[in-house]
C-alpha cells in the first residue's frame, strides 16, 4: 500500500467562505501548451496555444480547484474542434460546480500556400483565437484570426505620374456563431485577403512578384474600403452572429498606421 494513499488532506479551498463576495472569473492564464486546431478540412493541425480558462465563484466557497482546468485541457488537447470546445466548457462547468466556464486559446495558425503563377507551395502563418463561454443561457463562440495582407493606396495612385505607395496591412476579424455551425479560420482568411489589395506570400518566384504587384496596383483600397468590404461578406454569413472587423496598415510613406473598426450585431 501506498503510504500516501492513508493521509487525509484537508480541501481547504472548498471551506466555507463568509465575506459575502461573488467572483466573476477565477482561473488559470498564460498556460502555454501543445494542443491540435481542426480545420475546415478536417485536418488537425499541431501547434502550441496560449490558454486562459476560468470558472464563476459562488460568495460562500473559498476557492476553486485549480488543477482541475490543466487536467480538462490536457484531455482535450490532441484535437480541439470549435464543437468540442463548447463540450469541454461544459464539462469544466460541471467538474467545478460552476454557473459559468471559459476557455480561451490563442494560436499561430499555418495554411498552405500556392504562389499565383509559378505555383510554388509554401506556408503562411496567422495569429489564430478560439473562445468559448458556457452558461446556464447556452455556449458561445468566438472565433478570431489576424491575417497580413497587402493594401496600395489609392490616393497615392490618383495623384502620381507614376507608381503609388503600398504597405503590409493586418486584417483582424472576430466572429461570434454558434459551436455547434462555427465560422472556420480559412473562412475568415478568405474574407481579409479578399477585401485588400493583395494575399501576402511567403514564396514568390519572379513571375509571381510580377503578379502581385499588378494586382495590388489594379486593386488599390484604403483600410475604411477593406473594414467595409470584410463586413459586407461577414453579414452575408448566416452562421455569423456578430463581428469585429478592423484594417492597420503599416504606411510606407508615414511614420504612423492607418487604422479603421466595424462592429456589428445580428437583429434577433
């Protein structure tokens, strides 16, 4: 017999608090760990996630049961769909005895990548985000990605005998839906790169360089033109329920960043 196995230990966070105080969030963040992200194909991509979850605090008990999140995470971790996660922030509610549970992951995210003419494959990373809240009213989803694009000014291009600046923008999408009909990440780098004046690559051979620089000359957009252009195509998706779009553009010409934001809610 395990010696350990007859010791008593006290559960000194499930003692009986008498402050009379509720805690919104209690939890655990900035938990770096390997997990696997579903794609829209669904394949399972490795990667390694920053986590935050937490859990609400009746007033009468002491604390929460910390290990208990890294255990649920490290169950989950292999393959994590927007479905699951949802069942994983149920299940992290009930093994905590909680009215409301949240899980949070932010990601590097790689999709493969053909260059436009030479078709040359390689990867191009994003800055991926899944969060998902469990209460008693239902689970919610957000699902986010940071997508680099590039955008050419048409101001630029309208006053000038020739040429016109262009620069390295970022398109942020965050999309509230549904766990159980989510928005995927590809979807969402379709929309941002199809809202800019060009896809960034990271391989281009000279043919490609060729195409990309017309197109983004033949596509010239402002960020208020790629904020609009993103909302028009995420308001078109049934599966959205809400959204944050937002454009920064690095400017070539400038020392600052142009920056434009659209939210928007669904009508119940």
């Amino acid at each position: 017999m395990n010696p350990l196995d007859t010791i008593i230990l006290d559960d000194v966070q499930a003692r009986t608090d008498h402050r009379d105080v509720e805690i919104e969030a209690v939890g655990i963040a900035d938990l770096r760990y390997p997990v696997g992200i579903s794609g829209r194909d669904g394949a399972t991509q490795r990667t390694v996630a920053t986590v935050a979850m937490d859990v609400d605090l009746p007033s009468h008990v002491r604390g929460t049961h910390m290990s208990r999140f890294v255990e649920l995470l490290h169950e989950q971790a292999a393959d994590i769909a927007p479905s699951q996660l949802g069942e994983a922030a149920d299940e992290l509610r009930r093994r905590l005895d909680s009215d409301r549970a949240r899980i949070v992951l932010d990601f590097p995210y790689f999709i493969e990548r053909s260059a436009p003419v030479s078709g040359m494959s390689s990867l191009i990373d994003l800055e991926g985000h899944l969060a998902v809240a469990s209460g008693q009213v239902g689970t919610s989803l957000e699902i986010a990605a940071r997508v680099p694009v590039t955008s050419l000014c048409p101001c630029s291009k309208e006053i000038s005998d020739y040429g016109a600046h262009n620069q390295r923008g970022y398109v942020e999408l965050y999309v509230r839906c549904l766990a159980s009909d989510p928005v995927w990440l590809e979807d969402l780098v379709e929309v941002a790169e199809s809202s800019a004046s060009a896809p960034i690559y990271p391989l281009l051979k000279r043919v490609d360089e060729r195409h990309v620089t017309m197109q983004a000359y033949d596509n010239p957009v402002f960020v208020e033109d790629i904020v609009r252009e993103a909302a028009i195509a995420l308001r078109a998706d049934e599966r959205v329920l809400g959204f944050t779009a937002s454009a920064s553009n690095q400017e070539s010409i400038h020392n600052h960043s142009a920056v434009a934001r659209v939210r928007w809610e669904r009508d119940a």
